[in-house]
C-alpha cells in the first residue's frame, strides 16, 4: 500500500504512528473503568486523560465528552435523544439539505414519529442560505441539524451565524452539529459555536476507526440509545453505557487529538497542478480556497467519477466519488444535487481528500495518475 498516492483520505486513511503508540498497550487488554481494581482504576485514568485531550482541542469541558462508537451512533445518540426528551407540543425538525447521510437517515427515522421536517437550502457554493433558514426556522422549531464542514465539497459553513439565528427565532431548540470533515482541518472552540452537541470521529486524520465522540453541553440532557448494566454512570441520563468501551480506540483517540492541524498549502498545490494539466480545463465544484484544507472537489468533463475512481486505483491513486455511498449506486451525491449542479455533473464529480500533509512529490504523482487515468478513457 506504500506505493499508492492517497487522496481518499476521509474514507482510507493510515493510522499515525504516535496514535499506534498510543493504542499498542491497551490492545491486550479488556478493562472497565467502572472496576475498583488497580487495572479499573487505569481504564478509568486513561478515559480521565483522554476527556481531558479531546477538550482542550475542541474547547469544551471534559464532563461534555460522551465516547461512541462512531459517528453515525454519535449522530443519532443526539438527535435521537434530543427528540425522545422534547416536550414541544409541534415537533418541528429543520436540517441542512446538504447533511451527511448519518444526520439525515437519522432525521428521517425522527419524522416516522410524529415529527415534520424542513430542510434549508444551500447557495450554489453549498453555504447554507441563511436568508432562505429565516423564513423555515419559527418559534416552534424544537431541533436543528448543521454540519461544520461538508465531506464531499469541503464548504464550510457558518454554524455560528446560524446558531445566533437559532437562538432569536426559536431560544428553546436544540442545535446539533456533525463535525467529522472540520476536527483536525479548522480551528474551532466547541464553547463558541454555541450549539448543544458536537459529534465527530478521528478515522480520517490518523486516528483510530471503530471510535466516535459526543460533545453534549453542559446541562443539556437527551435519552439514551442503549440501556445497558452500568445505566447511569455517566450521569442521571443514561447516556451511554461506559462498560465495554473499545479502550485501545480511546487511547488512539486522545493521542489524534494531539496531532497538528491540516495545512491549505497541499489542497492549493494539488488544485494549482490540476489546472496546469488538461483536467484545469474542468470545473471546481467549490473554489479551492474556500474549502477547508485538504478537501477539494472536481467535476470532470466526460467520464464517470466511478470508472475514473477504478482507473486511478489502477495507476496507483486513491480518489473517490463525490459521493462513494450513492455513486456507487449509480445516484447522484445529494449534495450536489442541493447545490444545483445537475444530475449528469454530480456523477462526473470527484473527491479528493487528505488525511494527513504529503509531500510535493506525492502530489506530483497523484496528479499525474489522475491525468494519465483521464487521457485513457477519454481515447
């Protein structure tokens, strides 16, 4: 796999070596944090420090750290829980139009409870319309879903402009945020957003797959999913059951959290050498420099995004569909669709995303793998 450039990093990512590290002791060990045992008492340690890690990246306090096993349980843990403890006579849901398919399969499961749901609209850049979320968010909107950055196109969006909105029309609502595509590529403080819960994973930064985290705010209180034997040891909610925790993954947790920012500087040398090639001729689905680092996305005159994904495997590169879930399918990403772009571009539209800094000459050969794997099908 060494000799594979990777620009699929949000779905194939190498696991970074201090978060191997980090992991390696815990790999042969079963322990639960609850045990009041010396091997109980360092689970509980380690979860102890790993909270700690997790909010001083995010800028939360430690006690709002709830561990998941992803990010779809994550998402769903808050909205679900959220709607359980509603008590609004109208069961009013809003979410972005452009939510990741975790949030918005969630939302859909909600609305088969007595819930109606509203979707804001995104400009032709995948920005929410905030103009458009004034007129759809009323004084009995009781949950709001909005991500931070979206995973296909690498938007960001202004979740703190929309919360003040929020707050004004509809003070009583709760507000999520799926944060996966923004940990690790944008600066943020959990505690400036504003919203009341915050999920994310590390998988595709250099961290650990099979670990989520639920940032809930202080005060804030939501049903839980799972109802296990140790209900309630993280508080009189029932949140989450803390035993069987995968603690190898929440050791790799917390040392991702400690890994630096993703820079601009690749995903603007990656999009300058495509323009110097004959892909520059095609068009950015998003404008470079207005996407979060380390995700851009292309959309390519001529060909599927699917058989060009296989043919730059076959030339050593790793990209992606816009969309992987629904390309693959052979459906447009919904994403795009949101944005405008019509069904025939969405599925000619490639994702390239990393995971961690490469070098010049990785993106020298990934681009030229991109463009000899264009300039072959399109003989």
């Amino acid at each position: 796999m060494t000799d594979l450039v990777n620009f699929d990093g949000l779905a194939t990512a190498e696991v970074n070596p201090a978060v191997i590290e980090a992991s390696q002791p815990w790999m042969s060990l079963n322990s639960s944090p609850s045990s009041l045992h010396p091997l109980g008492e360092a689970t509980h340690s380690m979860h102890t420090s790993v909270r700690g890690k997790v909010a001083e990246r995010i800028g939360c306090n430690p006690s709002e750290v709830i561990f998941t096993s992803g990010i779809a349980e994550a998402d769903n843990l808050a909205l679900k829980g959220f709607a359980k403890r509603t008590k609004a006579v109208e069961k009013s849901l809003v979410v972005l139009s452009t939510e990741p398919l975790s949030t918005l399969n969630c939302a859909r499961d909600i609305v088969k409870h007595g819930w109606v749901m509203s979707t804001l609209p995104v400009d032709g850049e995948g920005v929410v319309d905030l103009g458009s979320a004034r007129k759809l968010i009323t004084s009995t909107t009781a949950l709001v879903a909005a991500h931070m950055v979206n995973e296909e196109t690498g938007v960001i969006q202004p979740i703190s402009e929309l919360v003040a909105m929020v707050r004004e029309i509809a003070p009583g609502a709760k507000i999520h945020c799926n944060g996966r595509a923004g940990i690790g590529r944008i600066p943020f403080s959990f505690e400036d957003l504003g919203v009341d819960s915050l999920s994310f994973d590390v998988a595709s930064i250099g961290g650990p797959s099979g670990i989520g985290v639920l940032i809930l705010k202080s005060g804030q209180a939501i049903a839980p999913l799972i109802h296990g034997g140790n209900a309630g040891s993280l508080g009189t909610d029932s949140r989450f059951d803390s035993d069987g925790l995968a603690n190898a993954q929440i050791s790799g947790l917390g040392a991702a959290c400690e890994l630096p920012l993703l820079t601009q500087t690749n995903s603007l040398l990656i999009a300058t050498s495509i323009v110097e090639t004959e892909l520059g001729k095609k068009c950015w689905t998003v404008s470079p420099e207005n996407c979060a680092p380390g995700i851009l996305n292309l959309c390519i005159e001529s060909v599927l995004a699917e058989s060009l994904v296989i043919e730059c495997g076959i030339n050593g590169l790793l990209i992606s569909p816009s969309s992987g879930c629904t390309t693959s399918a052979g459906k447009p990403s919904h994403v795009l669709l949101a944005m405008g772009i019509s069904d025939e571009n969405a599925l000619k539209s490639v994702r390239i995303s990393l995971s961690s800094d490469v070098s010049p000459q990785e993106i020298e050969r990934g681009v030229a793998a991109m463009t000899k794997s264009y300039a072959d099908m399109s003989r």
